[in-house]
C-alpha cells in the first residue's frame, strides 16, 4: 500500500485531521461541494493540490472580506 505522502489524494479522515474539524463538518462540507474532491461509488477522494488549493482560496477570502469589513480586524486575545 502507498504511503500517504505517495498518494495523490486524501481521505476524508485525513483531511478531517489536517483541518482539525470533526466528521460531520467534513461530510457536510463533502456533500455541499466546498470541497474539492472525486466521489467514487460510496466513497470520497480529496486531490492534494485541489485541497490546498481550496484551503488558500478560502484564506485569501476571508482576508479580502475582513479587510472590507467596517470593524476592523481585531486578532482573537486582543
């Protein structure tokens, strides 16, 4: 069997533990399409640069929209 860092893709699983969210977020955001994958029978496939990809993507719009925000963007603790 393929080392993970040999794969092409990720589990569901893995991604779950890269991200730090639990199952049920992961699915859900599965089923809505938020993450890039392939979905093969029953099972679903994350491509790694698909992933990264989409992860990037999602910080950068998280910045563009903080940073249009009329609050300005306060660091958590602060």
């Amino acid at each position: 069997m393929a080392n993970v860092e040999e794969r092409l893709t990720y589990t569901p699983e893995e991604a779950r533990i890269l991200l730090g969210c639990s199952r049920s977020v992961i699915y859900e955001s599965l089923r809505q399409n938020l993450i890039p994958h392939i979905k093969l029978g029953r099972k679903y496939f994350i491509p790694k640069h698909g992933f990264y990809r989409w992860l990037d993507q999602a910080a950068l719009s998280s910045e563009v929209a903080r940073s249009n925000s009329d609050t300005p963007y306060r660091p958590p603790g602060n």
